[in-house]
C-alpha cells in the first residue's frame, strides 16, 4: 500500500543536514489563479530587480496558475533554500512536490480544496487536491526526518464579512496558532473582515511581526493605522532571531510574519473595496458558501479590476517565497553557529 504521506527526498536531505526549508501551499495554485496563460506580462515580472528564474518560469503558453506554482520554488532557490511545495497527489500528502507531479496537480479536473480536515478524507479515497495554509502546516508537521519551520503563503484566511450572520471564518487560524511554524504572509486577505481577523489571531495568541512595517498588511494593499501588528522587525535576521525564541518559550505555537504587498505594485484601498463590493455581489448571487468563497471572490476581484490584483497577487505570493526562503537561511545559519 503507498504510504499516507511522503517526502521527496531533496526536502529529506536538507532536513537531516539542517538546510533551510520552505513550504509553498498548493490552494492558490489549484483554487486561487486562472487556469490561462497571462495576455501580458504584470510589472513584478517585468522589473529586471525579479530574479530572472522567476520571470522564466511565466510564458505565453504556461497558464498562469502552473507558471506560479514553478516560481515560487525558483524564488526560495533563488535565495538559496530548497522549496517543499505540498500536495495531495493520487492517496498522498507530497511534502516536496517535483515539477512535474506540480504540474499534474494544476491540470486536474477533479482537484480538492485541502484544509486540515479534509487530508484524510481526499487521501483516503485516493483523490488529489491543493493544500490550503491549514492542510500545508499538516505536510510542515509530518515532514521527514522533522518538522518544517518556515512557511510561505500570499494571504492567511480569517474571518468572513458576515461571520455574525455565518461564522464562516477559515481553518487557518486555529492551524497557524497550533503548528509551531513562521507562516509569512502579506497579512490576511482583505475579501475578509479584517478587524474581526487580527481580533482573532488576539484571543488566538499568534504573535504578529511586522516585516519594517507597524502596520498589520491588507493583502493586495498597504496596511495603516487602523490595524498594528504587534512587533516590528527591520529585517529577516531579526525576524529569524524572534522565532527561535517564541519557537524556545512556545514550542508548539505558530506566528506570522507580516509583509507587505511590494509598494509599486500595490493596488490602492479604494479601488480593492469596490472590487470586492462586487465580488461580494457574485458570492450572494450564486449563493456561494464555504471553501468556494475565498475562489470566487478572488475570481471576482481580478475581473473587477482589469487583471491588477492579480497581478498584486503574484507579487505577494512571489515576494513572501523569497522572505520566508531568507527567513530560514538565517535559522539554519544560526542553528548551525549554535546561536
Ligand atoms: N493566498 C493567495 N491566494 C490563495 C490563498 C492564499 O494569494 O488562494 C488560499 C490559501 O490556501 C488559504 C485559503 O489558506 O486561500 C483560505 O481559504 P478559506 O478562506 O476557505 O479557508
Ligand atoms: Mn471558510
């Protein structure tokens, strides 16, 4: 019988001989991007400051969704850490998964949204599916021969607009605080309630470190007054520095590195708020409910703005796989010096 879980083992050696890893999810890869290629090139791929791995990988005939999933493990490389993107792959949780079992995830037709809960469930059946940062941080926790520590992700899921009328907030929470790993992101995605969000991760307990930011960040758009993040750091040494200790006084909790979305290509508020008024006007229309909401509002929201969040989108994303790939060469550098 082909075991529950595996590892590749380029994710194995780096483990044993303490090199720094980075997990990538899979659900924006099956669930949050087109399935086309790009009609023209977004400037985060355009500006020549974009390691040229990571422009090499979007093309004419890649779609857009396969063309990321390949970037963001060019841009960990890119600074120098191995990539262990995670999946569920015919029965199996891939913990590093190889380029091509990437690519035969994103072409799927029958692909799964995978939290936590539903790993089992899929794997069981012998199903495949992108892993969401909760079903991510379950391939982080079982990888072999130990734990994953640092994690990177576009935006965390949190707490709905609405969540008074259906408490619909995202598994993710409860995963980050459980799972004793750095999870970078450009904060939470704003298609949420973000007050109610940060709130959350407040009665939760997740430390929230600003990467040179007091702000807590908006996804696609630049934080502000209204929401802070608890600490902020200058740069990804200190931020290593601050997770080896909370990983020494709490173990097995989680925190989140907050990074803003890159400042040329962030979109404004108001531009995204009226996006998502309309993505929000789709969601009610199709009477849209659980794992398809974060979907079809992200759908939404590039269509309402001609394309540029998603071109934010691929920003942050690309962006966040290069902090998190720094972030852990730090930890391992330090762990190597016994510092
Ligand atoms: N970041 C992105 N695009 C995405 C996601 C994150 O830039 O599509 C995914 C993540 O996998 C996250 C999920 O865990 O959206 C949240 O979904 P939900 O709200 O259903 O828990
Ligand atoms: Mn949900």
């Amino acid at each position: 019988m082909t075991p529950l879980v595996r590892t590749a083992p380029e994710v194995t050696d780096a483990l044993a001989s303490g090199r720094a890893v980075v997990a990538l999810e899979t659900a924006a890869v099956t669930h949050g991007l087109p399935r086309a290629p790009l009609t023209s090139l977004p400037p985060y791929l355009s500006d020549p400051r974009t390691p040229a791995a990571i422009r090499a990988c979007f093309g004419a005939s890649v779609p857009v969704h396969r063309a990321l999933g390949h970037a963001l493990a060019a841009a960990v490389r890119a600074e120098g850490a191995v990539p262990a993107t995670i999946g569920v792959l015919r029965g199996q949780l891939v913990v590093g998964l190889t380029v091509s079992e990437l690519d035969e995830l994103a072409e799927l037709r029958e692909v799964s949204k995978i939290a936590a809960r539903d790993a089992a469930l899929v794997a069981a059946r012998g199903g495949s599916g992108g892993t969401t940062v909760a079903g991510t941080l379950l391939g982080c926790a079982l990888a072999s021969p130990s734990p994953i520590r640092v994690f990177a992700t576009g935006g965390i899921g949190g707490v709905h607009r609405d969540f008074a009328q259906r408490p619909d907030i995202s598994a993710d929470l409860h995963a980050i605080r459980d799972s004793g790993v750095l999870i970078v992101s450009a904060g939470a995605k704003s298609i949420l309630d973000l007050p109610a969000t940060v709130e959350m991760l407040d009665t939760l307990g997740v430390p929230l470190v600003g990467l040179q930011t007091p702000y807590f960040p908006r996804f696609l758009c630049e934080g502000d007054a209204d929401l802070l993040v608890n600490c902020e750091v200058q740069d990804e040494r200190h931020a290593a520095a601050l997770f080896a200790a909370h990983r020494t006084l709490q173990p097995h909790r989680g925190m989140l590195l907050c990074v803003p979305p890159p400042k040329e290509f962030a979109l404004d508020s108001a531009t995204m708020e009226r996006a998502i008024g309309e993505g929000l006007a789709e969601c009610r229309r199709l009477a849209t409910r659980g794992p398809e909401v974060t979907p079809v509002l992200l759908a939404a929201v590039a269509k309402a703005t001609e394309g540029r969040s998603l071109a934010a989108n691929l920003a942050v994303l690309l962006n966040n796989a290069r902090v998190a790939a720094r972030v852990a060469a730090n930890l391992a550098e330090s762990a190597a010096t016994g510092g």
